[in-house]
C-alpha cells in the first residue's frame, strides 16, 4: 500500500510540474483580466492543434475502445471459423 502511495504521488507531482511550472514547446495558457483590474494567469492545458487536453483525451479514449471493438469482432468471427472438434481440444 505504502509503494502504491508513493507512485501516486510521484505521478501527481509530475503531473503538477508539467501543467503548472513547466515551458514545454506549444503548450498554452490564456490570460485573462481579473475582476479587481490584475492580470492573472490561468493555465488551460492545449495541444499543438489547439485542441484542449481533456477533448483530446476524450478522442484518443474514444480511439482505443473502437480498436477494442473491432479486434473483438475479429476474434468473434476467427473463432466462428474453427472446426468445432478442434475446440475441444
């Protein structure tokens, strides 16, 4: 439990560094005025394209369940195809 805590962790500081103090080549921020007349920077994470983190994470997720989907209907089909004595086996 304790090494599982201490992966988290790792992961979350890295995750911190990267979205709050990093200059990673293309990666964004917006600045936007405060309401009492100060600038303040606010950090919405954003792909080379433009496209938000999350909206690409959505997209590659959506990805990756499709290419789940049809290796799973190839399966499906492949074990149709075997001679049912050759199952048993």
């Amino acid at each position: 439990m304790e090494k599982n805590v201490e992966w988290i962790s790792y992961l979350v500081n890295m995750g911190d560094l990267i979205t709050h103090f990093s200059d990673l080549i293309n990666f964004q921020s917006n600045i936007h005025e405060a309401s009492f007349n100060e600038l303040a920077r606010i950090y919405y994470p954003k792909m080379p394209d433009g496209k938000r983190v999350f909206q690409f994470m959505e997209e590659t997720w959506n990805q990756l369940v499709k290419v789940i989907n049809d290796i799973s209907l190839i399966l499906q089909t492949m074990y149709k195809k075997i001679p049912e004595d050759n199952l048993s086996n």
